[in-house]
C-alpha cells in the first residue's frame, strides 16, 4: 500500500531519514531503518574533515528545533567506511549528502562516494542549502538559480548514482531554482532545507544561545512552508521529478498532506526529537489508517492531488 | 486569577488536541533552553575538583546528566552529583581538564550558568534491594555520590568505592562517611585506602559480602572490569558512559555508540547491554564524528568524567 519508487529506486514505504539527524554513526543510520525508515540519509559529508560548531547547537523552541550544527564530518575515508557498513547492514536504500565549499568539492565528493561498484549509494543528495555555514562559505548556493545549476551540473558529471538536489525554502522564488536544479540534471529535488536561520536569546544572559548565534528552523512551525515549497516544485516540474517532501513532517496526516502537495517520498528529521526512532513506523500505520478510511489504495491516487482543479 | 483559570483551561484543550497529534502532548510544548541560573554556592572537594549548587527544583535521578551552557563560551553535559529536594538544591561537580572547564572551576557563588535537561536514562534501584556496591573512578564517582544518596534513603546499605591516582583525587569520603555509607578507597599510590584499583577492592568485597546490583562509572577499562567481575559473581550490573555529545535530545547522534545514543539510551545502561556493544571500551567519536580508539578519544579532552 505504501510502496514508492524514486525513479529507479524501490522504497517499502515513503518515510526518509532526513540528513543530520542520528546520521553520524553508521550504526545509528542502520537502526533507523530496522526501525522502519523507507530510506536512510547521512549526515552531508565533504571532502574535508570539519569538527563544526562548538556548543550549544541544538536547542528546541515552542514550535520546533533550531540547529547550527555545522557541517561535521570525518574526512571521506572514514566517511567512506561508515557507508560500506551501512551499505552491508541496512534493509532500507541508502542516500548519501554532500557538500562542498564550491563546484569542484562537491564534484569530487561524489566521484569518491559513487566510485567503487560495491559500496554505492542508491542515491547522492547535494546539501546546496545548509543555512549555518555563511560566515565560511557565503550565502547557501540554492539561493541562486547559476550556482545551483553549476553545482548540479558538477555532481551530476561525477557522480554514478542518481542526484538529489536539496534544496532551501530561503528563496522568493523556488520554482525558478528548481528549474535550474533540474536544467543541471537533477533526478530529484529534497524540499526542504532548513528555515531562517533564526536566533534565540536568552534574556538573563542577554546572548544568542546558540554558538553560531543563528541556526535553522526545522520541526512542525515550518511544515507550512515546506508543503507550499512541494507543491510549487511539483507545478514547475509537472510532476516528472520525484520530489522528497521535507519540513515538520510529524504525523501521517503531515506525510499525506505534503505528497497531495506532490511529494513522493517524506523526509522525517526533528519528528524524531517528537515522537522517538519509532516515528517512521507511526507514521506510516496514520497514514495507511487514512487511506484505508478515505478508500485510496496506493499513494499514486494520493500523489499531487491538491493541483487537480 | 480568573484569567489564569481560563489560559490554564486552555493548555488542556491544547494537550487535547496533541494528544490526538503524537503520543507525548507536553514534548510539542517543551522548550529546551538553557535556564540561567545564579550559583548558590561552590565546595571544594579537592584541589581542582569543586562542586557547583544551584537553587532549582529539579527532577532528576541518578545517573541523568544536565548541559551546562557557559553564556558565549561552550556548553558541556555534566552529570547530577548531588540533589537536596528539601532545600531545592542540586549540584555538578566539575574538574579541570581544557579551557571549558577550567572557567567553569574559577566560577563563584553569583556566577551565571545555564542549565537545561536533566536528561538521559537513569541508574535504576529498587526497594528490594538490600545492598549495592558503587564503584567509581575518578570523576565517575559524581553520579554514583547521587546514586548512594538515594539508595540510603530507600534504607538500601550503600558500598562506596572510590578510587584515583592520589589521595587528594578522591572524592565525596566525607559526605558519603556522614551520610552512612561504607566508603572504600583505592589509590594507585597507596596515600589513601587499598593501594591499587577499585576492581581490587570490589573483588575482596564480594569474596565476603553479598550485593544485590553493582553499579560503575569512571574510565571503561575500569568498568569492563567490573562488568567482567560481575559476571562471575552472576551479579546484575549498571555502568555509566560517556560520549562526546551535541544536543543531548537523541536527534544528533554525535553520542553514538554502537547503534545506541549515550544522551538518550544511555548514559546508564545494564551489563547485557553493554555486551552488545563493540565500541565500548575500544572506541569513541570525535568532534567531526570519526570513530577513534578511547586512547585518542582521551588525547582530545572531550571526555567529561573519566580523567583520574
């Protein structure tokens, strides 16, 4: 009933481990998906090691996390170590992010990561929208349509899994970096990356708490974008490019809703600080219980709905 | 005070409604921020080794850990070594070993500090329970002082065996002698209690006495031991671990070990468990997340209760 395909990728059911979440340890990736996950992401890894931002880096708010993490990561070797077990270990496919500090890192990572036939990804996911590093790297690439496409265009040369570009909900125009995304040779868009970034101070210490000061914004305060993000994506690509909804995904409901938008595939994140590492399993149990009461039998008859007039 | 019953009201319409959303309504509400608190007052308990009080209630049991946020500077998780629910007390104890943690032991009474959690599984004790032995190495006998506060308190006869490289590294023999318990030490230099390691004294112990539950922390070596020394007593056993962490919530899996998180699953873990797990003992993650052997892990200073 819940089975979905990502062009040639088979999943059992549509939830996706979003990257950064439990995607240090390879061992962590592989639990979520016994847990359930219909895919895994890594956390992005690059071709340089990079410790992050020193703490505090995860906080919650009233309506949702923060995070500026920072883009930690081993140096590939070891990040190449992780996938192969992961790769020998997991029952659901395995997506690999990435980043870099331009075009030619990027194309480089996802040689080295796709390269040897026997730990390859199903999938490449290209983090051009991680909002927590600009002090280093300037303005996320997904904030502009050139960048994208020649970031795009560069991974997707190099690599021999399929490309994933991610994208960032911080853009006046989404459908116009979709578009260049996929002129760049995209096979799939992951909307979205996170909100903001914002800030939290905290009055007593009249200071930013978080250590980067800013972070993005994920959890539920941010599903409303993310749902507008899809269905936008979906009507500028007509629906021909397999869209990993992301953003505040929490329940079912949420999952059924963000693919009527267009999406194919649920990226869940923060939902697990919510509900716990059970939460792909809730999630896909609500969302068989809606369709098996509202008499859809595959999530086909779901998928882009909300665009029928 | 009518409006606060109507905005109280409200809440439960909002808890209502979460409850159909996900399993655990209040969660959707909870805020997890540091909470700035004054500190009440600094001990000493050894030259470099002082203990931090606040005055907030606090819900915490053994062996849960809060994340202390020095505004501006770092945050560190730091377990619970003392709580006094009648005086709404709790306290850390902190030790110097890098630049955090030498600014949090200058820190004075009036000194600002953030505090968010507790957080992370708990030792468990029950009131079956007739004796425990706790045995702690270094700092690792923070949790394990709260720990014996509260099985004293269930009328359960607390061990306390402490131990470290010198006399003057050993912590809680007075507040745990004054609070009952049978406090037994070892030094490798011999200048306090048993020369030698706290293995040593656990097994001439339980080649005379009788335990219900060891429980231990301190350096995993040491704990491998005891778990080891347990087992051939058939005796259940908890240990405490560390791990370099973020976000102390479960959701970064930088506390990885194995396929279980330290700040959630852990840091209390019964023996069976930690059987199961490869890592422990041989290696730990870094900052950048690359899985390293504990001898490197120790090189870089990320450990917050195992230096001795």
């Amino acid at each position: 009933m819940l089975g979905v395909s990502l062009k040639n990728i088979r999943l059992s059911n549509p939830t996706v481990l979003a990257s950064g979440i439990l995607g240090v340890a390879g061992e962590t990736l592989v639990r979520a998906a016994k847990n359930g996950a219909g895919a895994i992401t890594t956390k992005s890894i690059g071709i340089h090691p990079r410790e992050g931002h020193p703490n505090p880096c995860i906080l919650t708010h009233k309506h949702g996390l923060i995070n500026a993490v920072g883009l930690c990561h081993p140096a590939i070797e070891d990040s190449l170590k992780e996938i192969e077990y992961i790769l020998q270990n997991s029952p659901s496919p395995l997506i690999v992010s990435i980043h870099g500090k331009d075009a030619e890192e990027f194309a480089q990572a996802a040689r080295m990561i796709t390269q040897p036939a026997s730990v390859r990804p199903a999938a490449v996911e290209v983090n051009i929208s991680c909002p927590n590093v600009q002090d280093e790297f300037g303005k996320p690439f997904a904030s502009d349509p050139i960048l994208t496409k020649k970031i795009i265009s560069a991974v997707k040369n190099t690599s021999r899994a399929p490309v994933i570009a991610k994208l960032s909900p911080n853009v006046p125009n989404i459908k116009e970096i979709a578009r260049a995304a996929v002129n760049g040779g995209a096979d799939m868009i992951t909307a979205i990356n996170t909100l903001g970034p914002g800030m939290i101070i905290n009055l007593k210490a009249a200071k930013p708490i978080l250590s980067n000061k800013s972070g993005g914004i994920s959890g539920p305060c941010i599903k409303p974008i993310a749902v507008r993000c899809v269905y936008d994506i979906y009507e500028e690509t007509k629906g021909k490019i397999p869209i990993i909804g992301t953003g505040g995904i929490t329940t079912g409901e949420d999952a059924i809703e963000i693919i009527m938008a267009g999406a194919s595939a649920v990226g869940i994140g923060s939902g697990i600080y919510y509900r716990g590492i059970g939460i792909f399993k809730k999630v896909c149990r609500e969302m068989e219980g809606f369709m098996i009461k509202n008499g859809y039998r595959d999530l086909d008859e779901i998928r882009g709905i909300a665009h029928e007039k | 005070m009518k409006n606060d019953d109507a905005e109280a009201r409200a809440d439960e319409n909002i808890e209502e409604m979460m409850k159909h959303l996900v399993k655990d309504p209040l969660k959707l509400l909870a805020v997890e921020q540091p909470d700035v608190l004054k500190i009440h007052s600094v001990y000493q308990e050894n030259p470099g080794f002082n203990t931090i009080l606040f005055e907030k209630e606090i819900n915490a049991k053994p062996g849960q850990f809060v994340n202390v946020w020095i505004p501006g500077i770092d945050e560190k998780p730091i377990s619970i070594s003392f709580v006094d629910r009648e005086n709404r007390l709790f306290g850390i104890t902190v030790f110097e070993t890098g630049r955090c943690s030498r600014i949090l032991c200058s820190m004075k009474k009036g000194g600002m500090l953030g505090i968010r959690g507790p957080y992370g599984n708990p030792f468990t004790i029950s009131k079956k329970m007739k004796r425990i032995a706790l045995v702690g190495g270094g700092c690792g006998a923070a949790p394990l002082s709260f720990l014996a506060d509260c099985a004293i308190a269930e009328g359960i006869e607390v061990y306390f065996i402490v131990g470290a490289k010198t006399k003057d590294k050993l912590l809680y023999i007075d507040r745990m002698k004054k609070r009952g318990a049978y406090v037994l030490a070892a030094t490798e230099d011999g200048s306090m209690g048993a020369k030698g390691f706290t293995t040593d004294v656990l097994r001439q112990l339980l080649n005379t006495d009788k335990v219900d539950m060891i429980y231990a922390c301190g350096p995993e070596i040491m704990m491998q031991k005891v778990i080891g020394i347990a087992d051939e007593h058939n005796l259940p056993c908890q240990i405490s671990m560390e791990r370099y962490m973020k976000c102390g919530l479960g959701v970064c899996g930088q506390c990885a070990c194995d396929d279980r998180l330290v700040c959630k699953d852990g840091p209390a873990f019964e023996k069976e468990e930690v059987k199961t797990m490869g890592d422990f003992g041989k290696y730990a993650r870094l900052k950048t997340g690359k899985k390293v052997g504990l001898k490197e892990y120790y090189t870089h200073g990320l450990n917050k209760q195992t230096a001795q």
